[in-house]
C-alpha cells in the first residue's frame, strides 16, 4: 500500500501554488478520495450538490477556483490535518472490481424483465466500451459499467455515442429499436462538460448510480 511522502520529497509544481490533481498525486491518492476529504474538512463544498467550490476555511488554505480547478498554497502539503486524513482514507479504501460489478447490474436488469446480451463477454476488447445490451419490448440500452474514480470526459461521452451507431451497423436488426446508452456507475463520474452534454441529450444518454 502507497505512503504519504516525506516532506522533503519534491514534485514539480508553480512556486505559490498546487492545483488538487497535483496534491493527489503527490498524495498518491485518487482524486476523488481527496476532494471527498476537502469536503469532509469543509475545505471545499458542493454547488447544486454536483460541482466543488471553495468554502471559507478553504480560501484560509489558499483555495481559489481557476478553470474549473481549485488552486491551493503549496503549504497544503505539509498540512497536518490533511496529512493523516489521506492515511485515514488509505486505510479505509474499499475497492470495487469490474467483474463483480457487472453481476450486480446484470442480475438487476434480468430481475426487472430485460433480456440481457452480456456483449463484452462474447467481443471481448472489441467491445466498444459496451458490457451490456439490454432490451425490453422496443426499448434497447448500450450499457457501460464503472467502478472507477476518474470522471467520464465529454471526449468519452461523445465516443461512446458514436459506438453506438457502429453496433447499429454491425447489429442491424437493432435498427427497429429504440436505442439509448446508459452509465451506471458505483460513483457520480461525469465531468461537468459531459453532464452538461448529457443534460441536452434528449433522454438518448442517461446514468444511473447503483451501489
């Protein structure tokens, strides 16, 4: 298991300040894990319960938001507060594999009445980052599974839709139906410019968080 670094480790940085991605890997923690406890320190909080702003306390650490990604002072590194949060959260990491994952969903979905096409089983790599097809009546999902901590790009988002209509050409009798894709996820994982994508969708990309 990763340790926090010793104070006289060095990585790269601009000489006032660190952004989160670095803390994090500086911290050799998952970004997510770190806002989680910047939000627990009440360093950072929740603005329309998705996006991360700076909160008072933070701003006392140096926090400032610049292009969607908060600023600190690079003394945060030697924060000592921070410092056992991150070995208090290391200890208490919880990991979430793929495969029994997709078991979950896969038996939700069988359970609701869907016919379920494990379609990752059967492509293998070739895929195309779909894991499930499921189909009710008219209605058809592209599912994609994830357990990870990185959020979903808008460049990820806009891939998969055009995966979409290469599974429609390989799978023409799909043609007929009604087809969506579909996220679940153990996590919100959606950038803001990918949530912002999806909000204007018109219902043909969804997500749903299954724990």
């Amino acid at each position: 298991m990763s340790t926090v670094p010793e104070q006289n480790n060095q990585i790269i940085i601009s000489p006032n300040t660190i952004s989160t991605t670095q803390i994090s890997q500086y911290f050799d923690i998952e970004i997510r894990k770190l806002n989680k406890i910047f939000l627990e320190l009440k360093w950072i909080k929740r603005k329309y319960f998705l996006w991360l702003i700076t909160t008072d306390l933070g701003k006392e650490k140096g926090a400032i938001k610049e292009n969607r990604e908060i600023q600190w002072d690079r003394e945060i590194l030697g924060d000592r507060e921070l410092i056992l949060a991150v070995k208090s959260s290391k200890n208490d990491t919880v990991y979430i594999d793929l495969p029994s994952y997709k078991l979950q969903v896969q038996t939700k979905y069988q359970d609701q009445g869907y016919v379920v096409w494990d379609y990752s089983k059967e492509k293998g790599e070739y895929n195309k980052n779909i894991h499930f097809v499921v189909k009710q009546e008219k209605d058809v999902f592209l599912i994609q599974c994830k357990t990870d901590e990185e959020d979903i790009t808008l460049d990820e988002l806009i891939n998969f839709l055009e995966n979409k209509q290469i599974f429609i050409q390989e799978n023409p009798i799909f043609s007929i139906y009604n087809i969506k894709i579909k996220y679940i996820m153990s996590n919100f994982s959606l950038s803001e410019e990918a949530f912002a994508y999806l909000q204007k969708s018109n219902g043909s990309i969804s997500y749903e968080l299954l724990k």
